[in-house]
C-alpha cells in the first residue's frame, strides 16, 4: 500500500471514528455510509469540523435528522459555501422545530432544490427584506388596513394582501424589490377602488367562469384599476407601467386591448363596468399577464368579505348607539317632544362638500346636523363603505342592533372565557426563542397567549394587611422617605429664590476686589419620579403552597407602598407548558387602577404549569416598553430556574432567560429578580448579572428587599 | 431682555397670511371682548402660532411669545431681581411686561413648563384677573386688554404631561386640526408659491402620511413641514428630494419608514 493510500485510509478510518464520538446512532442509518465518509474525506478540515459541530447539534434535537444531513452534506458543500449551508441547516432545523421531522428531512433531502431557489436569491429578492416596507406602504396609501403576508401566490383577500416568499422575476434586486411593490400597490388597488365590493363579488362569481371568463375580468379590472392609479399615484403608475410587460409584443397587445375598451379609463368606471363588457368582448385573445397583475381568489374574498361584514355593521351601530345617547342627552326634552318636530332622530351618511367630489370624503349627520367622527369611527365607515359603495338605512340604525350578530357575542367574549385557551378567543403571540447550541433564534417558536386571572377570595387583601400590619407600615414610611426626597440646590446661575449666603459670599468677594459668582439662586429640584414597573409572577407549579401564598400577600403589601409612590405598575403572571402554550395572565395591567378588582385576581392566583421564562420576558418588555417612563423595572418573582416540559431544561432554558433579559436590557429596561430558592447563586449572576438579584429566605423579607432595590435604581 | 421695553413696537402692522378653518376668529374675538382666557389644541404645525400672530394683528395688541421649556419657573414668567454692580435691579418677566403694556401673552406649549407656574396663571384666568408679584409685594390689576394664551398638543404628550383640570377649566378651548383638503391647498400653495397642481400632490402625499399616524409615525406630515416642501420645490429642487428632506427625514429615523415615505411621495408625484 502506498504512502498515499494509507494517508487515505486513516483519513477515513478517522472520519469514522470521529462521527461515531459525536452519535453512535448516525452513521447506523445511513444506507451508503461508507461513500459519504469518503466524501467527507475530500474536503477541506474546516468543512469537516462544520459538518462535526451541526451533527452535534442536529443530534441533540434529532437523530435521524442527524443522519439525513450527515448524507446531504458534503454534497452541500460542493454546491454551496459554508454561510449558505449553514441556513440550508437553519431552514431544516426551523421546519423541524415548527413543523415536524418529515418536513426538515425533506429540506436536507432536496438539496438542489434548495440550491435553485438559493442562486434564485442572490438575484431575487426576499418577501422579509421588504415586507417591513410593504406594510408602512400599504397602510400609509389608506383606507382600510390591510396585512401584508407571504404565502406562493399573489393575491388579496380584502383582510391581507399575500405576496410571494420570494420573487425572481427581473434581473438584479431592486427590479424585484420594485415589483413586490407595484404587486402590494396594485393588491391595495383591488381593495380601495372597488374590484372587491360586495355587489360586484357577487355578480361576478354568479356570472363568470374561472376557465374563460376570470382571466378576461381580471385583464378589464387590471386596465381600470391602473387608469384609476394614473390619476390618483402618477408616479407609481410611471413605474409600474415601466416594467409591466415581458416584451414588446406584450406592451402591444395590451395598448390594442386597451384601446377597445376606453370605458374603463374614465373616473366614473366601477367593477360593473368591467363586468358589463366581459359578454361583449368574450372571446377575444387576452394580453398576457401583467407582471404585478397577481391572482383572484374570489372565494376567499367572498369568506374574509363574510366575515367581516356583520362584524362591522354591529360595530358601527353600537357606535351610533353610543353617539345616540350623548347627543340625546344634550338636546333638552322640551325639544325632543315638541310637536310636528321632524320624525324619529336619525343618522345619514353624506358626501362631504369636497370640491374635488372625492369618494373617499365623507361626513356623519345626525339630524341633518354634523356630528364629529373619532379615528376609529372614520375607519369604520370607511372600511364599510369600501365594501358596499353606500349605507343601507339599518346600519345608520342603532336600534336594529338587537337581534344580535353571531359576530357581536363573538367579540364580546372575554379571552379567559375560552376553555381552552389558545383556540379561537385570545390572540396568540409568537415569540422566537434563542437556542444557545445553535447560537441563533427559533424564529416564532414560542406561542403565547394573555389570560385573565379568575377572582379569588374578596377578604384576601384585607387579612393580609391586618397580618402583616407593623410591617406594612414601615414599607410605607420607607417608600414615603423616597417620595421627599426633593431638594433645594444651592449656588445655582437660576433658580427661584436668591441664595443668601451665595450673595453674602459674593459681596465680600466684590469688596475684597475679586472676581465675583453669579451663581446666586437657589432653585427646589424635585425628584420628579418617572419609573415604570412590571412585576413578573412566577406561577409555574412549584409554587403551589407556601410559595403562592407568600407571593400573593407580598403582592398586596407591595401594590399599598407602590401606590404611595405614584409610580405606574403592572402586575402580570407567567407559566406554561412547551412553547406551544405559553401562558400569561393579567393581573393588573398599567392602565388600570389598583381596585378591588385587582386584588381579587392576586387572591386568584393559582399554580400552574411550568417556568418558560424567555418567552414570558420577551412579551411584558415589550409592554413596560410601551409605557412612557424614565426608569423601567422588571421585577421578576419566581422560585427556581427556568424549565419547560421538553427540551427547556438546565442550560438551554438558562441561556434562552440571558438572552432574553440581554435583549430587554438594550431596550431601556433594568431587569431584576427576587428569589426564593437558595442555591439561585449558581444560576442567576449568569442570567441576571452579578448585582440584578436577591435571595430571600424568609416571605415577610420580600417586600423590604423590593423597597431596597426602588431605593437602589431609582434614586 | 432690551427688547420688550418698547410695547409700541411690538404691534404686528402687516396682515399675517391666515385663512380660517371655521370661526375661531370670531370667537378668539368674542372671548377677548369678554377678557376670556384662550386655549388653542392641536398638533403641531397645523397653524396655532400663526393664528395668534393673525389674532394679534387683527386685534391690534402687542404679542408676547414665550416657548414654554421644562424649566420654566413663575419666577422666569413674573420677574426676578438681577445682581448689577452691586445693586439688585428688578426686571419684568414676560408675563409681567404682557400684562403692564396690555399685550398678549402667548404661552406655547404649556404642559411642558413647571406645575409652579399655575400659581401666577390660576389668579389671571379667573375673574380675578390680577397677577401677584410677591417679590415686588405687588398685586397687578390686568387691564382689559390683556390676553392670556397657551396652547398644547394633545396628540404626542405623555400622560405625565397631562393638563390639570383646574389649569384647563379656565380656558375658552378652540380645537385645530390639519385643514380640509382644498383648504391646506392653498395654504400650501400660497405659502410657498408652487402651484395648484403640486400643492395638491404634496396635500395628498401629506394625507399618506398622515394614514401612518400611529403605526410607526407619531405624527403625520403638518401643513408646516408641506409648506417647507413646497418652497423647496418653487426653488427648483425635484420633489421627491424635497419631500425626503423636507418631509421625510423630519419625520422618522427608521429607514424602513423612510423608505415607505419616500415611495409615498414619489408615487404622487
């Protein structure tokens, strides 16, 4: 054997062996192994320490998916460079996380298509770069709010306009960007002028058929909808007419279509004139397609128009029912009863005197007298308008509210009045979650949901103060101590009073000949208290017992001295099983007062399930972020460590906490934790930092330890 | 401080450009005669200052502006003793001087001013109408010609920065919005000097803008920053250009949302 074979041989026997340390398990389950370990063999060391580390990695989660990259990889990097395998990596591991094994085999399986779409991307453009964009876009157009979303076709439902997940239709990135955008643009269109009004829908769906009748609809609707774009967006018609064509056979088939039908090219042209000339022009050759012209659904506008239809009629009325009984209550009696007076009292709905005679201009009578609309009234009956062209009588009626809407019970629906929680009722949140082996984020990994708090025992608030009564007291002096700390500043250049013993000092010094100061005032510097804090309630079924119980009377001698401060709070409780429910519960939000309300839901408070932290912190950040304050907390109650059914245990939960709390820390937040479990030493330096923490031993400490760190980062 | 000495001077001689949005000039008017204290709402650069310029002229009364700041004391409104070689020397504050010559004090931005301040304007707003000097010992009658306006924005304040009930149920309150479309049309067009068609394009771009109130945007595009951008463009610079950096980039940072005004504005242009 030569010098040469052998070097081969170790090579392979080392590859072997390596990849049997890293999982005895892979290698067994791929049919050809000793090819791909040849494979690997030709590749460079540092490829083959990538491929080491992912087997690892993969492995932890799954071995069979181990074993299906371990095949595809070096075949991956024959194709691809090592940051495109490594998403080609992220994509499986993502699809596994979300949607299961078969699907993240089937991404190491069909490499080349990942391949494909890969070079696609380097010349194409991807729906997440721009969807940011989009969104500002659409909604800075108008009228009703429309979702931007991706799903493989482009089309909209009158709720959300889809676009692709990615588009490679033109050469270079920015063509494609602009295209994502004439489609969003002209989607929006289809909305605002009309394709998708009610009566329109309906006597398209009854007339037209999708085979020969939809596409020739839909070329008419394409040549009114950009008519109407030229006159109201003149610069973005420019552009879209710029690259709406393949070629110029295309440009003039449809300059010949167009000129056929000069109708639709005149401002009064609705839906029904496009349907009115589809039996005229039946038959004749279509243009191709234009390139952001995207798809019609009518069926699933028909379900999003049905849906949305009753809800908004029943909005609407109980506004005007609202807006009925203030303005009765305005209008004397005398007035309402006089005899001959004008019929019953009632709404109308006209076109506002705007010169221009827009559509979109409109004003609320009542009457016959203007009454002024709120923002969300105004997009109300804009949204309504922009779905049936003009009012019927009963929506302008509140009294036909009556016979409820399946739509109305529906909203009025509590979220905690859903058995189940995450079906229908509450809105689910998704949080991505950080997983430390694969140094990156599970990208809407965690599901969340807000939940009420159940009342508990009325008398609960009050025998706690009466149990802690001396204690509570003090709490409160130490937190009033905090609340006067103003101060009078001496030696200011302003100020509101002369300072005395500063003009003294400079008289002498002007007698003596010297230079004198002109700070002479005094000026009263209040500490004006700008601090918002969010208490985090570890509700995880640990804590059943003596835990919950002591959490909960903290919470009520807290709420007393924080009150005293003036200080805006929120009370909010976490738990949850697996990242498909993760749960929080609403305790006392910041808006609310601390009523009788609140302390019965602290009463409430009952264990759960387990500890998901990440997640938990991610949410309430975000909210004490939305809260206008100079100082922001994060008080976090809890009794261990983070842990989760599944993988959530030991480092993986911890390192998920630490970064979750790193990212609340770069937003403004200062995150702390008071703890009861006494060996927190080895866990919590790492997650909360060296100084961010407490271990209480004893429950009665818990709220003096709060009203040291309130001293301790906010004065 | 020199130039509040002379009162005379003060009175503005040429007519302000103002056009109404609906009667607050007869009522600015009506709540003068009646010596009733006014509070102007609205965002910002939707024409509060320039009404009360236009009020000032109309009613032919010295203006006394003051730019109300965190740190704005009474004492910054009434007066304070300044140290001079030696002597302490009195000089008026603002509100003082307003009230000696019988001017009209325009306080800008209210909210953002000291909570000590109430003390001085509570006794002026009420049918008291005197202004204590405690310093001087003093209590100023106000003469009838005197006026008293603040203005806040109630849109973008925090809740910290709230109006206390006893300081707003002193005021004859009128409410400002952007203008109705025509309308803003021709005060952009008159302001700036471009023409019907743009004004109406830049109006338009304005509305997109304002669509985004709220969803990213704090406030949309007011009829000062349009104006800003219509001079841009009567001197020659494309507006697309003059929509970023008149308009754009007064509004966000975020270049996402900048990106999205900037679409905006070239779609309608």
């Amino acid at each position: 054997m030569s010098d040469g074979a052998r070097q081969n041989l170790f090579n392979l026997i080392r590859i072997q062996k390596d990849l049997e340390k890293i999982s005895g398990q892979v290698l067994a389950r791929i049919p050809r192994a000793n090819e791909v370990v040849a494979e690997i063999a030709e590749l460079e060391r540092e490829a083959q320490d990538f491929i080491y580390h992912w087997t690892e990695v993969i492995a932890l989660s799954n071995d069979e998916l181990a074993a299906h990259f371990v095949a595809n990889a070096p075949a991956a990097f024959v194709w691809l460079d090592q940051p495109a395998v490594e998403e080609w990596i992220i994509k499986a591991m993502d699809a596994f996380d979300n949607r299961g094994l078969g699907f993240a085999v089937e991404v190491f399986d069909e490499l080349q298509a990942y391949v494909a779409a890969h070079g696609d991307r380097q010349t194409g453009c991807q729906f997440d770069q721009v969807a940011g964009f989009l969104r500002y876009l659409v909604k800075g157009l108008g009228g009703r709010t429309l979702q931007v979303a991706s799903e493989p076709h482009a089309y909209t439902d009158t709720e959300k306009i889809f676009l692709p997940q990615a588009l490679s239709v033109l050469e270079g990135q920015a063509a494609n960007a602009s295209l994502y955008k004439c489609l969003a643009a002209f989607l929006w269109a289809q909305n605002r002028y009309g394709t998708w009004r009610y009566r329109a829908l309906e006597e398209a769906i009854r007339q037209l058929d999708a085979a020969e009748t939809w596409p020739l609809y839909q070329r008419l609707e394409s040549v009114r909808l950009c008519a109407c774009l030229e006159r109201d967006l003149p610069g973005l018609q420019r552009e879209m007419e710029a690259l709406a064509y393949a070629d110029d056979s295309a440009r003039a088939a449809w300059d010949t279509f167009r000129a056929r039908v000069p109708s639709l090219l005149a401002e009064d042209a609705t839906a029904q004139t496009s349907l009115a000339l589809v039996a005229e022009l039946r038959g004749l050759p279509l243009p191709p397609p234009l390139r952001f012209q995207g798809e019609m659904f009518p069926a699933r506008v028909r379900e999003a128009l049905f849906r949305r239809v009753p809800r908004e009629k029943a909005a609407l009325q109980r506004a005007l029912g609202a807006m009925q009984n203030e303005l009765e209550m305005h209008t004397p009696d005398d007035e309402q009863n006089r005899p001959g007076a004008q019929a019953p009292n009632r709404f109308s709905v006209s076109k506002g005197e705007d010169e221009q005679g827009r559509s979109d201009f409109h004003e609320l009578r009542y009457n016959n007298e203007r009454v002024p609309m709120g923002p969300e009234l105004e997009s109300l009956l804009d949204s309504i308008l922009q779905d049936l062209g003009d009012l019927d009588d009963d929506y302008l009626d509140p009294k036909a509210l009556r016979d409820a809407y399946p739509a109305d019970r529906e909203s009025k629906q509590g979220p905690g009045e859903d058995p189940d929680g995450h079906e229908g009722g509450s809105r689910v949140e998704l949080y991505p979650e950080w997983d430390y082996q694969r140094q990156r984020f599970r990208e809407a990994f965690c599901a969340l949901t807000e939940q009420d708090v159940p009342f508990g025992d009325e008398g609960f608030a009050a025998a706690t103060r009466e149990k802690y009564r001396g204690l509570s007291k003090s709490i409160q002096r130490v937190f009033e101590a905090i609340l006067s700390e103003a101060q009078r500043q001496k030696k200011q250049a302003h100020g509101d009073e002369l300072d005395l013993d500063a003009l003294i000092e400079a008289h002498v010094d002007r007698l003596q000949g010297r230079e004198m100061s002109d700070r002479l005032y005094t000026h009263l510097r209040k500490s004006g208290r700008s601090v918002a804090v969010m208490f985090m309630v570890d509700m995880s079924g640990s804590t059943k017992g003596w835990v919950n119980d002591a959490e909960r009377e903290s919470l009520i001698l807290l709420c007393d001295a924080v009150a005293t401060l003036g200080d805006q709070y929120a009370i909010y409780g976490f738990s949850g099983r697996t990242n498909k429910r993760c749960e929080i519960y609403r305790i006392k939000t910041f808006d609310e007062p601390y009523n009788g309300a609140v302390k019965r839901r602290i009463a409430g408070m009952a264990p759960k399930a387990y500890t998901r932290m990440g997640v938990a912190i991610r949410h309430l950040g975000k909210l004490l972020n939305a809260v206008p304050a100079r100082t922001k907390l994060l008080i976090t109650l809890s009794d261990g460590k983070p842990e989760d059914y599944g993988s959530y245990r030991g480092r993986y939960g911890i390192e998920d906490t630490r970064h979750a709390l790193l990212e609340v820390k770069r937003s403004g937040i200062h995150p702390f934790c008071i703890t009861i479990d006494k060996e927190a030493q080895s866990y919590l330096p790492h997650m909360y930092g060296p100084s961010n923490f407490t271990v209480v031993d004893e429950v009665q400490k818990l709220p003096w330890k709060v009203a040291d760190i309130y001293r301790r980062l906010t004065t | 401080m020199n130039t509040l000495t002379n009162a005379a001077d003060r009175i503005i001689d040429e007519e302000p450009y103002y056009e109404p949005h609906g009667n607050e000039v007869e009522i600015f008017a009506a709540a003068y005669r009646n010596q009733l204290p006014i509070l102007l709402k609205g965002p910002t650069g939707c024409g509060k200052t320039r009404f009360i310029h236009y009020m000032s002229w109309y009613l032919q009364r010295p203006l006394v502006t003051v730019a109300c700041h965190d740190d704005l004391t009474a004492a910054d409104l009434v007066g304070r003793y300044l140290v001079r070689g030696g002597e302490t020397e009195w000089l008026d504050g603002p509100l003082t001087y307003a009230v000696r010559h019988g001017a009209i004090c325009y306080l800008d931005e209210i909210v953002e001013a000291r909570k000590d301040t109430s003390v001085v304007i509570h006794p002026l707003c009420d049918d008291r109408r005197i202004l204590p000097v405690d310093k001087l010992g003093q209590l100023l009658q106000v003469p009838p010609e005197f006026s008293l306006v603040v203005s806040f924005n109630p849109g973008y304040q925090s809740v910290l920065k709230d109006l206390k009930q006893s300081t707003r149920q002193r005021f004859v309150a009128l409410e400002f919005g952007y203008p109705e479309a025509t309308l803003e049309q021709k005060i952009v067009s008159t302001e700036s000097g471009v023409d019907e068609d743009t004004a109406r394009r830049l109006v338009k771009f304005g509305e997109h803008t304002r669509n985004l109130k709220g969803s990213g945007l704090e406030e949309g595009a007011s009829t000062r920053l349009l104006v800003n951008a219509g001079k841009l463009i009567a001197c020659g610079i494309s507006p697309a250009i003059a929509c970023d950096t008149a308009v754009g980039h007064a509004l966000t940072d975020d270049p996402e949302l900048l990106h999205a005004v900037h679409e905006l504005a070239a779609a309608v242009f």
